[in-house]
C-alpha cells in the first residue's frame, strides 16, 4: 500500500477533552495508535478551566512529539458556572507535578466551527470521542443540526450507567458540570457508543501492580503517565483506603481503538438538569434506542493498549 493509500485509511479522529491527568493518558494513547488521523484536538472547560485544559492538551502532544492541532472550545456549561475537579487533578489539572509549558499555541479557530467544517469536509468519516463535558457537542449539534447525520461514530466517556456516581452519588462527573449539554446530546437523532463510571469501575481501574508494571516501561511517557496520578491516588488512599485509581478516559480510548470485544446494552437516556440529583442519567433500556452503553469490556484490551501507548 502506498503511503497515500495509508493515510486515506486511517480512521479521521476528533478528541474532545478537558484535558487533565486521565484525558492525557488517553490523548497518549490515541497519537501512539497507528490507525488514527488525529484531524484535530478540542478543548472544553471541564475538570480544569479552559486555558489550563488547552494548555495540557498541547503539552501532551509535544511529549508524544506529535503536531496536532488544538482547538479552544466553551469555557463554561451551557446554563452554569463551571465547577472543576482541581481537588483531584491538581490546580494545573496534571496532578500538580508541573510546570508543564508547551512551546506551541492554540489554534485561532474556535472548535465549535472547526468541529463542524471537518465533519463537513469529511462527511461519514469524522469519529469523535469525547471525554469531558459535552458543552462543545451541544453547541455543534444545536448551531448546525445537519452534521449530526454526517458523523461517522461518537464515543462517549460520561454517565453512571447503572451505578452510583464519582461527584455526587448520583452522577458522574462529566454529565454534572453540563447536564443541559448532555441532555442535548445524548437526545439527539446520533448513534452513540456510551463509557459510563460504573463500568470503568470494573474494568477500567489500575492497582498497585498495575502501577509497578507500568514502571517497567521506564520511558518518559510512562514516567509521565504515572506522575500525574499522583494526587489522584493520594485522594483514593484517603477516601477508600486503595491503592488504585479508575482511569474513565483511557478505558473509552482503548473502547474506541478496539471494541470487539465489548458488549453493549441499546437505551435512551434522559438528564435530570436540577436540584440533588443534578446530571443523573435515567437509563430506559430499549433495543431501538440510540445509544449503546457499554456493559462488559475487555480489561486485557485496556491494560495492553495503555502499555503500548507508554513505549
């Protein structure tokens, strides 16, 4: 196959993040894959502020010494002021460990505009995957209806499934900061592959051999990748007296480089936008639904593509 046969067959990718220390592992793990044509990374406020989240974005790709372009996107919900995670990921997002300054900037674009001239230079091609609040989806979906149908695949890393939450009791983080836009998104016309919490629980989780073997690797995306966790598993000894920590992001990422080996449930999905159970998806099991929570994934699939990506 020649060079230019290769590069067409490469899966047109789209990550949208609000990058902080799971969203770079699985950004590492998506510029290591050999089958994507990352088209492009875009940001959205999140677990850290807008800034901060384009700014590790940029970070990792340096580290992983691929150019990518980064794409600003929204830098509050839809109908809230932003609450992030900076009590586990770090004020910098990345755990703290840094500074950590890319040499390279943002893009002028906006992502809204470029998401969706993308997705119109490339119609049934583009896959995105999103792993971080779906503020920069909704406004997509709502500003130009019409690419819904022109997305080839959207991966989603968001909800409880049918489990409890990692904010709330009730929900998960990515759904809580911007119920309005997930309520959007996951109740329009699209065909949607969904990585809830509860199952990153299960299969998604790395312990303290995980971690040891992980330091085998002895390279400085490794390095990287298990620094970062740092103040993460400081949180986990405290609260669960474990150590280990669920990595939600690279479980979709893994789920999106290779899922055949995973089981999907079809359901619509509704938010609970207010009150106690703010960002709550109410899960209706329906085999014509439009989307497909994952139920059962390979963990050795997780495990090998995260060490692979660290090499």
């Amino acid at each position: 196959m020649c060079i230019r046969d290769r590069v067409k067959s490469l899966r047109k990718i789209i990550i949208d993040t609000d990058t902080a220390t799971d969203d770079a592992v699985a950004i590492m793990m998506a510029l290591k894959n050999d089958h994507f044509n990352i088209k492009a990374i875009t940001t959205v406020a999140g677990n850290v502020d807008l800034n901060q989240a384009t700014s590790n974005a940029l970070y990792t790709c340096e580290l992983c010494e691929k150019y990518i372009p980064v794409y600003k996107g929204e830098s509050h919900p839809l109908k809230r002021k932003l609450e992030t995670s900076k009590f586990f990921h770090g004020k910098d997002g990345l755990g703290d460990t840094g500074p950590y300054i890319p040499s390279k900037k943002a893009e002028s674009e906006n992502a809204i505009n470029e998401i969706i001239s993308l997705i119109n230079k490339h119609p049934n091609e583009i896959e995105i995957i999103a792993i971080g609040p779906l503020t920069n989806i909704a406004k997509v979906f709502t500003y130009e209806p019409s690419v819904i149908k022109k997305i080839k695949s959207l991966y989603i890393m968001g909800g409880i499934g049918e489990g409890k939450g990692n904010i709330t009791e009730h929900a998960e983080f990515n759904f809580w900061v911007d119920p309005a836009a997930a309520d959007i998104v996951l109740n329009s016309e699209m065909n949607i592959k969904m990585i809830a919490w509860d199952t990153t629980q299960i299969y998604g989780y790395l312990n303290k051999k995980n971690f040891e073997d992980l330091k085998k690797i002895n390279t400085p995306l490794s390095r990287f990748a298990i620094n970062i966790q740092k103040k993460g598993l400081e949180y986990y000894k405290i609260k669960y007296n474990e150590h280990k920590i669920d990595l939600a992001d690279p479980l979709a990422m893994a789920v999106m480089i290779n899922d055949e080996d995973t089981n999907y449930k079809s359901c619509n999905i509704k938010i609970i936008l207010d009150g106690e159970e703010r960002g709550k998806d109410l899960v209706s099991f329906n085999k014509n639904g439009n989307i497909k929570l994952a139920t059962q994934v390979s963990r050795t699939n997780f495990l090998n593509t995260l060490k692979k990506s660290l090499v």
